[in-house]
C-alpha cells in the first residue's frame, strides 16, 4: 500500500518537474523571441534614420543651382543676369534671393488672378506664378499700413498680380516677376505702376498666357 503511495508521489513530481522544465524552456524562448524583435526594431529605426538622413541630404541638394546675380539697371529694377532653371520639383528649394524671382519650383502655382494673400506663401508655388507672368508684391512688418492696404487694392484690380507678407525679404516692400525685382518706398512710388507695366504678362514671361487661376488658394 505504501509502495503504491511512494510510486504515485514519485510520479506526480516528476510530472511537475517536467512541467517546470517545459515552462523554463518556454520562458528562454519567449525571452529569445523578444530580444530579437527589439533588435529588430532598433535596425529598422536606424535604417529608417539614415534613409530619412539622405533624403533629407538629397533634398538640400535640390537646392536652385542657377548660376548667376543681380544686376541693377539704371531704373532701380535688379535684373537675374542668366537663364532661370523652370524645373518641377517635389522638394523644398533653396533660392539664391529672397523673394525668388525664378528657378526650381512646384508644379501647382498660386492663384494669381489679384490674389491678396494674408499669411506668407511657400515660395516654390510663387515662383510658378512668376514664371505664368505674374507680378508678387511682397512686404514686411516695417511697411506701413496704409501702404500695404493700397497696393493689396491695385493688386484685388490686376489680373497676373498677387499680394502675400515675407519677412525674410531686404526691404519693407518689394515687387518681383520672373528674373526682375526691385524696392519701392510706397504704395504712391511712381516706380509700382511702372514695374506693373512693364512685367504684368511681359516679355520675360516663360510662359506667357498661361493661367492664374486653378492653382492653390492659400
């Protein structure tokens, strides 16, 4: 009776300490598994890192490469003396002047039909405005308000015309078109009708005619 006991209790323990080891061994697995996916993960995040790096390397490298400058004629009007690059690109670019009189830019344009922008644009979308003939008035915090409430109604009346604030520009109030740029005083500068004349759908338009409506609204 007691040896039937002694064999069931030997058996029991053995048993449970089969269990144990299986459990342990499920443990060391588990344990394996994890560390794994951790490192896993942590490669992924430091692929993800260094292709997040090259693109972003590969995007300054979009930067506008025309090559050339300014040149001031005897009007004031500042005048990109080499071909501007009419590039559709899908990154950021970096301008060789501020605002951008050309170069690289966005596929969409903005819409330039008198268009009174009151927050500041992205500059690879003005560009493409530009270069559809567009005059872009800029101005900063400096200019007066009166200034800036004048030229924004010459704007609302001009078709090919837009209007937006940019506080990393020179001067108080700039006007630009495709390779052409220039400062004027005020909204009354005899200068602005002048610069409207002249390059509101003038001969530096790449592609003059095209449109200034259909694109972006802010």
């Amino acid at each position: 009776m007691g040896s039937a006991k002694n064999k069931s209790s030997a058996a029991r323990r053995a048993r449970i300490e089969e269990m144990r080891r299986a459990e342990q061994a499920r443990d060391r697995r588990n344990r394996i598994l994890t560390i794994a996916a951790s490192v896993v993960v942590v490669v992924g995040l430091v692929v993800g890192g260094v292709v997040l790096i090259q693109s972003q390397s590969e995007e300054k490298a979009q930067a506008d490469k025309t090559p050339g400058k300014f040149v001031t004629g005897k009007d004031g009007v500042k005048t990109w003396n080499k071909t501007l690059s009419q590039t559709h690109v899908k990154t950021g670019v970096t301008y060789p002047m501020e605002p951008p009189v050309g170069g690289d830019h966005h596929a969409a344009w903005m819409n330039c039909n008198g268009d009174v922008y009151t927050k500041e644009l992205k500059n690879e979308n003005a560009v493409h405005s530009l270069e559809h003939g567009a005059v872009w008035v800029t101005y900063t915090s400096k200019a007066p308000k009166a200034d800036v409430a004048a030229l924004a109604e010459k704007v609302k009346k001009t078709p090919y015309s837009l209007m937006s604030p940019d506080e990393k520009q020179k001067d108080p109030i700039m006007l630009s078109a495709w390779g052409h740029q220039r400062t004027v005083t005020s909204a009354s500068d005899p200068n602005v009708d002048k610069f409207f004349e002249k390059y509101v759908q003038g001969e530096q338009t790449p592609e003059k005619g095209a449109a200034c409506t259909g694109g972006l609204s802010e």
